[in-house]
C-alpha cells in the first residue's frame, strides 16, 4: 500500500506571543488527505511564545507540532534555513508565526492543482490584510502563471502566508544561502520557483496577512521603504546575474526595469524623483522617459476634470 504524501508547514517565529495561536489553529484546522508535520522555529523569543506553542501540543492534533527554539536569537535569515532544514515533506506551505489561513481547504485545493499538472510546482492566492486597527482589505489574485520576467517588470512578490509548493528543500537552501543579507524572502522563494517549473495562482482567499506595525519594516517613512526596497532589489539582481543564474538579460537590463517602476510609482513626488535621481545617478535617458510619463499623467488628470 502506497503511503501518504506529506505536508511540511514551514512556521518561523520570534515574539509572537498574541498571533502564533491562531497562526497553529489555523493548521490544525485543515482538511486534507495528506499527513501533515508543522514545522515551528521559534528565534528564542523573549516573550510567552514557547508557553502558547506547548500549550497547543496537548490539542488533538498537537502531535503534528515539532518545535524546535534557538539558544540565541540569530536572526531571520538563520531561523527561515533551520526551518527549512527540518522540513521532510513532499510539499512545503508557508506561514509566519504571526499570520493566519482562514481557509480550511486551502493546503487540499492547492496541492491538487500540482498533482493534477506536473510542471506546477508553487501555487499561491489571494489573501486578507490586516492592520493593526483590525480594520480588512482583500488582496485579490487572478487564476494565471507568473514568471520570472512579472518579477523583473512589476516586482511582482507572491504572499508568502498564501504559498505551496514542491519541496526542494536542498535545492531552495542553497539558493537561498546566497541571499544573506536580505530584508524578506518572499520574493526570493518565488522567484526559485519560477526557476524550477510554472508558478500558478488561484482567487481564493486563504489567509489573513497581519500588518502590524510590529516589525522592523513599518519604523520607516514612505520615503525610506522605497530606497530600501531600491536598495535590496538591486542585491537581488547584482545576485542574479554574478551568480549567472539568469543569462538571458544583463544587469543592465534589469536596474532599468526596476527604475522604470519606481519613477511611474512615484510620477506625482517630484521631489522624491529628483532626489531618487541624484542618489542613483541615473541615466538621461530614465531622466526623459520620467518627464514624458509625467505629462502624459498630468494631460490624463486635465482631460478627466473637463468631462466631469
């Protein structure tokens, strides 16, 4: 008899005492025919977030739990490889200690859709966000395959609490070891999916995206979360091309295409575009495509106010 594929849940934690229940509840809420080991690395929290976890293990499901806690706080990048080391399924499903899925079918729907088309080999979907205030948006994706290239042009980043996929546990270890220094990984580990085979998304929403305002990311201005995501994003790609993992575009290439994004997001802060120009010293050429976007934006709005 043919035994049970299984499920690795892939859960880092650190200080998430009043979110990591829910986050556990969720898994053991699902509903699957598949077996399912929940993976929990907890960044030696300071707070009572070990406590919640026992507390959970005596739960009916509670033996699906293996927590592991570090004997000093190492930082993200080592928990997200620890976690990953310790992950033995055949698939792998991502959710941080303080995020939730809300979608008792999620990891059944999802795990059917590689099962049923081979060259799948990560799906995602839409997602609920969460601020701090408890107030909700929808984050609605359409049913589509995305490549690499969605990456480069749109800084497309698939919601890591939403992601399944195939576990290439050595596989994604190594690539994302090259990787150190890096802000988040969501965009890493998609991007190592795109690689290995189609990435495919569905409409449902599945899980609940906590934005709040804990972590290191919501202490910066707006202003600063942009240079920092200039910042991160072109060690992402200097990566990419000295490590030659992509040879079919230049560095070039791709810094053009990050600055395209940034300077349209930003048509209307000609403050922020001069001193965006200034610091990364960029070409004429950015510098003319930035002035006629911005007049095509501003003959946009004059047209809408004289057929209002």
């Amino acid at each position: 008899m043919e035994s049970k594929k299984k499920i690795s849940v892939w859960m880092i934690t650190y200080n998430h005492e009043h979110f990591i229940r829910e986050a556990i509840l969720g898994v053991f809420n699902q509903e699957c025919t598949y077996d399912i080991e929940l993976v929990i690395t907890d960044d030696c929290s300071t707070d009572n977030t070990e406590a919640v976890v026992k507390s959970l293990q005596s739960h009916p499901r509670g033996g699906i739990i293996k927590y592991s806690r570090q004997p000093i706080n190492g930082g993200v990048f080592n928990n997200v490889i620890l976690n990953l080391e310790n992950c033995k399924g055949d698939f792998i499903a991502f959710c941080e200690g303080d995020d939730y899925w809300i979608d008792p079918l999620k990891l059944q729907k999802q795990i059917e859709i590689m099962e049923t088309n081979q060259e799948v080999v990560l799906t995602f979907t839409s997602r609920i966000i969460q601020e701090a205030d408890l107030t909700e948006t929808s984050s609605i994706c359409q049913n589509r395959f995305w490549t690499k290239n969605d990456i480069y042009a749109y800084g497309s980043v698939f919601p890591t609490q939403t992601m399944v996929g195939r576990n290439y546990q050595k596989e994604l270890i190594k690539f994302i070891s090259l990787f150190p220094d890096s802000f988040g990984f969501d965009k890493i580990i998609g991007y190592f999916y795109c690689l290995k085979g189609h990435v495919q998304s569905i409409e449902d929403i599945t899980a609940v995206y906590r934005h709040n305002g804990l972590g290191v990311w919501s202490q910066f201005s707006n202003e600063e979360k942009v240079v920092l995501h200039i910042d991160q994003s072109i060690q992402f790609l200097t990566t990419i091309s000295r490590e030659k993992i992509d040879q079919s575009v230049s560095l070039e290439e791709l810094k053009e295409l990050l600055f395209l994004r940034i300077i349209n997001n930003n048509l209307g802060d000609a403050k922020f575009l001069k001193l965006l120009f200034k610091k990364y010293n960029l070409s004429n050429k950015l510098k003319l495509i930035a002035i006629a976007n911005r007049v095509k934006s501003a003959i946009k709005k004059r047209v809408k106010m004289l057929y209002k």
